[in-house]
C-alpha cells in the first residue's frame, strides 16, 4: 500500500511539474527543472514502480486475491493505464514546447486513476 502510494505521489508530482515548467520564461530554469524530472523519473519512479508491482503480485498470489474478489483485476487494469500515464508523463518531460490542455489532462487522468486505486486497495468494494 506505501509504496503504491509513493507511485502515484511521485507520478503526480511529476506531471505537476512537468505543468509548472510550461509557465517559466527562463529557458535555463525550463532546462534544469526538465533535468531534474528526468532524473526523478528514471531513479525514483520506475524502481518505486517496480517494487510496486512485484510486492503486489506477490501479495495478490499470497492471500488469494485473485480467486477472491474482482476488485484486484479492477485494480490491476488501472495500474495499467497509471503505467501508461506514467510514460506519457516520461515523454511530456522530454518535450519542450506542449500545449498546456495536453499536459493538463494527463496530470488530472493520474489524479483520478490513483484516487480509484487507493480507494479500490482500501475499500475493496466488490
């Protein structure tokens, strides 16, 4: 749970950041705040995410969630689209010039996406 947690707090984050960039006028404060969210995606989100996922299966497979419950294949088809975001939000960090519209919605879809899988791992609804 913590560290999916830290998942979708840093992915937020980032893709806060990646929104917060496109309102700076210096283009040397834009370059060493994109080298800074690049090093934070590559050194702090994938090995956080790669924690997440084998800490989950092994739990899933642990306490027998997959046989128990649909709330865990829901949950799995969200991490889904969270690991698509968390790509996308890894090629906005690359790009220079994007619209904000753009940038924005993939921030917002992160925002819910976690909302739904922190309530679905809490909860367990169904």
């Amino acid at each position: 749970m913590i560290s999916m947690c830290l998942v979708i707090g840093t992915l937020f984050l980032q893709s806060l950041t990646v929104v917060f960039r496109l309102r700076l006028k210096s283009t040397e404060e834009a370059m060493g705040l994109e080298k800074t969210q690049s090093r934070i995606h590559k050194f702090i989100y994938y090995p956080i995410l790669g924690v997440t996922l084998i800490s989950g299966i092994v739990l899933a497979v642990k306490t027998g969630a997959f046989s128990e419950g649909k709330w865990i294949h829901v949950k799995l088809a969200l991490l889904m689209i969270l690991i698509a975001l968390g790509v996308q939000n890894g090629k906005q960090i690359k790009e220079t010039v994007l619209p904000k519209k753009y940038a924005m919605m993939v921030h917002i879809a992160i925002f819910i996406v976690g909302a739904c899988m922190i309530y679905l791992a809490t909860i367990k609804p169904f």
